[in-house]
C-alpha cells in the first residue's frame, strides 16, 4: 500500500483494538446448528476489524472525501458515460418491496418485481428494436460474452462450426475482443478508414464463410457515426455472418435510432452508462442482451413472460437448449429497478432529449476547443470526441497524461487517456446531457489555461495533480505489481 495514505488513513484493520464492537448481536434463542466437518473448517481465527460504529463511520467518510465521484463534479470520462444518476432511482430501488425479496421466492408472491422485469424487456425491445431480451447479464462485458455465446450457439445448431471469427475494429473497446476470445472465436482485426470509419475495403476483405459476426459499436469509440452500416450490414449478411452491436454507445442514438434497423441481430445495453445507474470501481452493472427473433431459442432464460389468460407474469425457462444460464439467479435485480425508474421518469421524449443534449454538449466542447486541439478523426461527433495530443506533446513535452492530471488540480476527472489506441497520446471526452452550459464553459476554460501553463511552465505539469491527497502514481507499477490484498507488513 502506498505509504502516504497508510499515513494519511490507515486501514480499519489497522484502526482494529481486540474486542471493540460497532454492534452487539442479541444472546441466541434458537439451539445451535450443527457445525460442519472440521476438514472443511478454517484453522485458527479470521482477521477482521474491531471497531466501533463511530470509528468505521468516521473511516468510511474520510475516504469518501478524498475521492472524486458524479456527484462532486465535471466526470467527463469518454466511453463511460458518466451521467447523473437521479436519486430517485436510489428511493425506489431501497424499497423494502424489491429489497427484501428472495430470488427463490414463489412467483405469486413477487408479481410486482415480475412486472418490472417485464416491462424493462418490453422497454428495452422497444428502444432497440429487437423482440427478445434477458436481463440476466451483469456488465457490459458480460452481455458481451452473452451475446457472442447466443451466436456460437447458433451456427453450432446449425451445424455451421466452421464459423469461428469474430471481426473487430481495430479502434474497439478492449473487452470486445476479450469476450470474442474467451468465447473460443479467433478475433480477426478490421481497419479504420482515414476518417475514422470501417475501412470497407478491409472489411470485404475478410468476410468469408468462417465469419461468425462483426462486432461493433455505432458511434464507434472515436464518436462517429458508422456511415455505411446500412451497407455493413449487407456485406456481413450476405456472407452469411451476424451483426453484433456493443451497446455501450447508445446514449448517442436513444430515442433517435434503433440497432436493429440498422441489421443488427444481437445487441446488449449498459444500464448502468444509458440508463443513469451507478458504475465505476467494479460495482453492480447490468448488460441485458437482445436479439432478433432467429436467435430466440438461443437467448439466456430464464426471461420473464405475461400469461395472455390472466395477465399472471411468469419466469419462462424454455426447454433443453434453452436453458443456458449466465448467471446466478436473474441478474442484479436492483440495478434494472433504478433503469426503469429512470425510463419511467424520462418518458419516450425525455430519452430522445438525453441523446440530443449528449450530442449538443459534446459538439459544444469541441468546438469551444477546437482553437487549441481538434479532434484526431472526422468533426461533427456524436456523444464524444477524441483529441490527439502527439504535436502538442512534441512541441512543449507536455503528455496527455500530464494534461489530464492538471485536469484534476482545476476540479474535473480527467477524460479517457490512450484510448482508442489507435490514436497517439488520446484524450476522450464525454461530457453526458447532464452537465451544464456553464459547466462545459468552465472545462474548456481549463483545458486553455493547461494549453498555456505547458507553453510556458511544461515542468509544473509534469508533477500535476499536486491538490490531491495522493499525488502521481506510478501507474505501470500499479499495473506490473499489483498488491490486491492486506499484507500485515
Ligand atoms: C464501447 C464499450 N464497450 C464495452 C464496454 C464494457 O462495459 P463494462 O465496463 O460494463 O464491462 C465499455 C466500457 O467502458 C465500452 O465503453
């Protein structure tokens, strides 16, 4: 651990005194459980805090305070989609109706949380336009490792095996090719045109009867709108393969166009970037998958159905392939509750705006910057941009690493850094619908006032951020060495 933090705020196991309590269970009234066999029991004790409810309260909100979330300020993350996330959502998703129920519990008894899940599948078919949807998937990744496993399963029912890859831009989001991989498809890479786009030649190219899918997202991670994906389409049908597209990029296009109208065949959704639920840190996201109607028999049950007879919501489980599961239970429940607050409280309109104020706001900073960077590829955007700062870094020595940690001193997270890799020295902003006109201002103001400081000061930038309690980390190290777990010394 670093040792300036260890200093500035010690580990709750290092503010542990033996036998101090937060809280005092009640004396058992119920006879003892028999305890397992003592080849299956741990030896000696385990190393947990003690402490009391003060002393972990005050732990946990010092850190709190030390770190930067949507809630503090400007989140301009590109690719991440850092919109608000409307504490609504939180109210209903803490209702003791959806929290204190069992995933095990009979069906007659869960028929409101039945409802929403159903709804959210209509909803979600509906914004899509595809007809069949599980919402088992827990993160974007892992909608796509769904997705491409409902594709495998079917050229595998179809006795077309030999259809195992997978092309990919090469200006993809990394886990495309990591859920391709894991899936046992051999990932074909595709080139970028000059503008940014699918290289159409490159891609005739390396469509052939092994192509299983063309993985992309539209707009593509460089903010632009895929201009021929009508024609994709075409080409990729045509030699019998299937269009996969990564969701993660919807913000741009909800309300406005569906996937499915543009030949897709198999999409999944990252709740928790459109649909305001919360993400970052690894925590509980949500990637449902949806499909046209050829892929049904292969889509993840259980889904959830309404009886026409008697209007009863139902888990529908399907028979013998059908049954593939991708998760425990029916996926993280509460993160759909919070996305369907969110569409409810949005309406149809309201979604259609989000998607129009994200793509206002991201061409607004890009052009109130465009005097000191412009972007790497094409103008107009989408809901994002990417700036390459490969002159401005040989010019002064300033990286786009350093820029965005000078970011950090003036209050803003800094945008995506390296990606896509097909850019040098990459710099990508998302500013959402949710930020203010002032707010974009202010940002852009910032980043002028680096764009001078490296022209005159490069060195003060080199150390940046220098306001934070933990200064410029060692980020190979951190990626080389990892330490993920309490070492006592
Ligand atoms: C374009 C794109 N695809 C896929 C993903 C993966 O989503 P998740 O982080 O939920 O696994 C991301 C995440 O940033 C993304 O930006």
């Amino acid at each position: 651990m670093d040792e300036t933090l260890k200093v500035i705020e010690p580990l709750l196991i290092e503010l542990s005194v033996p036998g101090r309590r937060g809280f005092k269970f009640a004396a058992s009234d119920v006879p003892r459980a028999q305890e397992p066999d003592s080849a299956i029991r741990r030896e000696g004790g385990v190393l947990l805090p003690q402490a009391s409810e003060l002393d972990t309260v005050r732990h946990f909100t010092r850190l709190a305070s030390m770190t930067f979330g949507v809630d503090m300020g400007p989140y301009p993350l590109g690719s991440c989609t850092m919109k608000y996330n409307p504490k609504l959502n939180e109210a209903c998703a803490s209702l003791d109706g959806f929290t204190a129920l069992h995933p095990l519990q009979d069906e007659d008894t869960v028929q409101g949380a039945l409802e929403l899940m159903y709804r959210m599948q209509e909803s979600l078919s509906e914004l899509v336009g595809m007809p069949c949807c599980t919402l088992a998937p827990c993160a974007g990744a892992h909608g796509e490792y769904t997705g491409l496993k409902i594709i495998r399963s079917y050229f595998h029912d179809k006795g077309q095996s030999n259809r195992n890859r997978i092309l990919i831009p090469v200006s993809a989001h990394g886990t495309n090719p990591a859920s391709a991989n894991v899936n046992g498809f051999e990932v074909v890479e595709v080139a970028s045109s000059s503008d940014g786009l699918v290289d159409m030649d490159d891609l005739r190219s390396k469509l052939d009867e092994n192509t299983a899918a063309l993985m992309l997202t539209n707009p593509n991670t460089l903010g632009l709108f895929e201009t021929d994906i009508l024609e994709i389409s075409r080409l990729v049908h045509e030699k019998g393969g299937l269009m996969y597209y990564d969701g993660a990029n919807f913000n741009a296009l909800m309300g406005w166009a569906r996937p499915g109208d543009m030949g897709f065949d198999v999409v999944h959704l990252n709740l928790h970037k459109t649909f305001s639920t919360p993400h970052g840190g690894g925590g509980p996201g949500s990637g449902p998958v949806l499909a046209k109607e050829h892929l049904r028999p292969f889509v993840p049950r259980p889904t959830v159905v309404r009886h026409k007879s008697d209007g009863r919501y139902a888990l529908s489980w399907g028979r013998g392939r059908r049954r593939t599961k991708v998760c425990a239970f029916w996926g993280n429940f509460l993160v759909v509750v919070r996305a369907y607050a969110y569409i409810l409280a949005m309406g149809s309109d309201g979604l259609r705006a989000a998607s129009t104020y994200a793509v206002l706001n991201a061409n607004y900073l890009r052009v109130s910057m465009q005097d000191i960077f412009s972007p790497a590829y094409g103008s107009l955007c989408k809901h994002e941009f990417v700036l390459g700062l490969a002159r401005f870094r040989e010019e002064t020595g300033v990286s786009a690493l350093d820029m965005a940690k000078g970011l950090i001193d003036l209050g803003f997270h800094p945008p995506t850094m390296y990606f896509p890799t097909i850019v040098h020295e990459a710099l990508m902003f998302e500013p959402t619908e949710s930020e203010s006109k002032d707010t974009l201002d202010s940002l852009s103001q910032a980043m002028h006032s680096l764009c001078e400081t490296a022209r005159t000061d490069a060195g003060a930038l080199h150390g940046a951020p220098v306001g934070t309690i933990i200064g410029r980390v060692d980020e190979v190290r951190a990626v080389k060495q990892p330490v993920l777990k309490y070492q006592e010394d």
